[in-house]
C-alpha cells in the first residue's frame, strides 16, 4: 500500500472476520496472522508456539481450512474468514451442541471432550489440536483413531503422550453423533471410575480401593 | 525470527503478476508461502517486494483433460491429494502428497511454488520426474511450455526467466506413460525420522507389466539423497522380469551405486543403503499394483 525504503515499514490495512466479527486494521506486511491476532485484535486464544510451522499451536481456521497462523502473513488473509478456539463456543450453541460445566461455562464438545478425557496437562498446545480436530470432524464426523492422528500430525504435545488426545477427540464424535450430551456430565462420571469398566458398578469394591 | 521488511504487492491476474515481476528489482512471488515464509524467517531469504498471486483464481484447478490431468499452479497440496483424477490416473501423487509435512502445511503450500522451489529434499521431485509432466508458464514474451526434465535443471534450480511464472502442469495419466502395457502400477515410499519431516530418501517408481505379469517398463527415481537420481541400471535389471528376488536385488544394487549423496562416512552410506532398500520396496509395490489391475 505504501512505498517501502529502509527507513519506512510498509503497512497494509487488513479486514478481517474473526469468528463472525468484523475486524479492520492497518499493520505492518510482515505482520504474521499469529501476532495479529494476538497483539493487533487481542485475540489471544490462539497461541505461538514455534513459529516455525512445526508445533501447530498457532492452528486457526482460514475458510473454514486449517492453516498455521505463523506461516501466513496477514495481509495474504485479507477480506477472508479466520476461526478461532475462541469461537467454538458459539459454533457448538449455534449447532445446539453445546456443554455446560458445572461453572456454568460453555464448551464446545471437543472442548469438553479434551476436559473429560485429559486431553491437556498443561494447555498450550490445546487451542491447535481443538481447531484442527474441529476441522477433522467437519469432514469426517466418525473418524477412526489412525483418522484422527494422521489429522492431527502437525500438533505437537509434550504433556500427554497423544493417547488421551485421541481419546478425547473420539468422545467428542462420539457425542456429536449420538447426541449424548449428558454421557459423562462435567466433573467426572457419576458412576464408575469412567474407563467404561464395572469396577464401582459393583458395589461391594466400592470404597475399599486404595 | 521475524522476515526483514518487505512491502506486500497482492495481484489479481495473471498480466498484473508479470507486470509487477518486471517493475520491481528485488520482488519474489508469495503463493502458499509454505516455504517462502520459513527461509524469510531465517533470513535465507529477504526479498524487498512480495508479489502475493494468492487469490488468482484462475490458477486454482484440477481437472481431467484428454491424456492428462492438468492441474493450476495455486492447487492446494491437498486439492490435488484428493482429486479424483489425479487418485485415479497418477495415484502415487496423491500417495506422495499424503505424506508432506503436515495437514495445514498441505492446505495452504501450492503446486506452483513447490515446482518452482525445487526444494531436493522435498516430496515431489522424483514423482515429478517419473512422470515427467509438461510445466506451464508464462512471462513477459508469452507462454510456454516444457517438459519436467528439461524444468528441471538442479537443486532450487529451473529453468525459469526472471519476470515468468508457473502457471499449471499436465500430469500425464499413468496408463498413457506405457500405451501398450497390459497394466501400470505406481508408488511413493518415503523415510523420514518422523512424521511430517523432509524425506531422508524418497523413492518413486511406476511399473509397467504385460499380461504374462512380465516388467515391460520401469521408471525408478530417488531423491533427497544427494542429486535429484533417476535410477536407469535399476530400471533395465527389472525390465523383461517377473521381478524376482534377484532382479529385486540387482535394482536395488544398482540404485546404492548411482545416488550421490550428500554426506560422508557411515551417514552417506546409510542413505545409500536405505536407497536401496527403499526402491526394492517402491519396485514391489507398484509391481503387486501393476498385477492387481491385470
């Protein structure tokens, strides 16, 4: 937009629709998507990690496409739609999916699911594995677990060990399909240890485990 | 790790791209960025204008056409993965594509800059030269084309004048590669230390057989160890074979001593080996394919 010398940052102004909100702001060009969301929108759901395109903690939705939010710089995604964690709320409760905890906050099912299933220790890389599992789900509603970790390749988690990711995108399908909104309501299961086995079922082991 | 300034320059056409190629001295074309934004990033490259040809939607296709399948320079990675000529006519680049970096990466990265970027530990380039597709570009004198092997001139090199672009390529369908084969089967295999990671050797291969199951053409290449290798030693012990244990063991010996790689000592002959060891089964696969589609 403007002459470029050694002495001027050249500037673009970039519209943008973040989660169904119109956002409009002049930035530099070598502005990344990740920092304009974060430093110029205050958008600081979606996290940096790397900044290298290896992690995937940055991932965001470009169209409804997952892409790297380091790897794309902010004026390339002009007039275009982003989504981000920060809008899966509202997704989930315009879909009529959406889950309550006990907080009273609302989650989207993945949400819950990562919550549920501990999908997360420590939480940074979460936002990237919720928006490219998200993006997993809208094209393949039931995927299978080698589906579901070859989707999610490109997040790196060095808490979980990935198992309980996978699992925990699998209860979200799961709850999508069936709508089993209350199938495991926040703050655990109401019975059992909630592995799917008998053990507290079964009455007489109950209150005698270590 | 920020790019040094840079002024966007977004073009909507074709004309407009050329244009601004000629008007500014130190520009490069951004498409995905995929790999433009790293090297920006670590300063390997630090081009004072970006000419962003994103959005020409005229180079966004995949589509069938006659003996190929042409396919635009602003296809996504993933467009072309799950197109289904290209699944159906030239399936080890669909194969190939599954196995670049990572699902976003393969959404944004184009056709056009990973042809352009020549990148030799990158994916492509030995499907590319097995197929040996025609590339289409165009510049200040017009348009051309030219096939893959003459493109093609060397590591991050090809045969690109300054102010030209990429605009597409024709893939040619598998079954017109060998006219007269009974049936063609195709494959990529790849190694790399982990998912998503540039190929430590990458091995494409397509196999013709007649109906007695014999090997009437072979095409045999392997890259990212050393230069870009189309195995022709390996090819000719396989033609004429049911590819048998020794015919196997006789490409893949042939393959160990063309590669040049890169590295020295026991790292360059483990690259060698695996070389090898990965065309032998690059050889296989797309042989049992050929077979199943007698």
């Amino acid at each position: 937009m403007t002459d470029t010398d050694s002495e001027t940052e050249a500037t673009t102004t970039v519209s943008v629709t973040v989660n169904g909100e119109e956002y409009t702001k002049e930035t530099e060009d070598r502005t990344l998507l990740v920092h304009f969301l974060r430093e110029e929108l205050g958008q600081t759901g979606t996290h940096q990690g790397c900044v290298v395109g290896k992690c995937g903690a940055c991932t965001v939705l470009h169209e409804g496409v997952p892409k790297k939010s380091c790897m794309l710089y902010a004026a390339q995604v002009d007039g275009d739609e982003i989504t981000t964690v920060e809008g899966l709320p509202d997704i989930a409760e315009s879909e009529g999916v959406d889950l309550e905890t006990r907080e009273g906050t609302t989650l989207h099912p993945l949400q819950m699911g990562f919550k549920q299933n501990h999908g997360l220790q420590c939480g940074f890389c979460t936002p990237g594995f919720l928006m490219t599992s998200y993006a997993l789900l809208q094209k393949n509603e039931n995927p299978s677990r080698e589906e579901i970790k070859s989707a999610l390749s490109g997040n790196i988690c060095r808490c979980t060990g990935y198992n309980s990711i996978v699992d925990s995108v699998e209860w979200a399908s799961k709850v999508l399909q069936d709508g089993e909104r209350t199938a495991m309501p926040d703050g655990g299961p109401e019975t059992g240890c909630g592995r799917g086995c008998s053990c507290v079922d079964d009455e007489s082991t109950g209150g005698d485990r270590p | 790790m920020y790019p040094s300034k840079f002024e966007h320059v977004p073009v909507q056409s074709i004309d407009d791209a050329i244009t601004a190629l000629e008007e500014y001295d130190d520009a490069e074309l951004i498409a995905g960025g995929q790999s433009l934004v790293p090297l920006q990033k670590t300063r390997f490259a630090s081009p004072d204008h970006l000419i962003d040809i994103g959005d020409i939607d005229e180079l966004q296709y995949v589509e069938e056409a006659d003996e190929a399948v042409r396919v635009g320079a602003l296809a996504t990675h993933t467009e072309i993965q799950q197109a289904p000529p290209i699944k159906t006519h030239a399936y080890l680049f669909s194969e190939c594509i599954g196995q670049i970096a990572d699902w976003p990466v393969r959404n944004q990265g184009t056709f056009g800059g990973t042809i352009a970027e020549a990148d030799p530990s990158g994916d492509y380039l030995p499907v590319m030269q097995v197929l040996n597709p025609e590339i289409e570009l165009t510049g200040p004198e017009g348009d051309r084309t030219v096939p893959f092997d003459e493109f093609y001139i060397g590591m991050f090199t090809v045969d690109m004048a300054d102010a030209e672009l990429v605009t597409g390529a024709r893939i040619p369908k598998l079954e017109t590669v060998a006219p007269d084969a009974a049936a063609v089967g195709s494959t990529y295999k790849k190694h790399a230390e982990r998912s998503g990671d540039y190929a430590l050797v990458g091995v494409a291969a397509i196999i013709a057989v007649d109906a007695d199951e014999t090997v009437t053409d072979a095409k045999l290449s392997v890259g990212a160890v050393g230069p870009l290798t189309r195995a022709e030693e390996a090819e000719a012990a396989v033609e004429g074979t049911a590819l048998d244990g020794d015919a196997l063991d006789a490409a893949a010996a042939a393959v160990r001593e063309a590669v040049l790689p890169d590295e020295e000592g026991s790292e360059g002959e483990y690259k060698e080996a695996m070389a090898g060891g990965f065309a032998e089964r690059a050889l296989q696969t797309a042989y049992d394919r050929a077979t199943e589609n007698l």
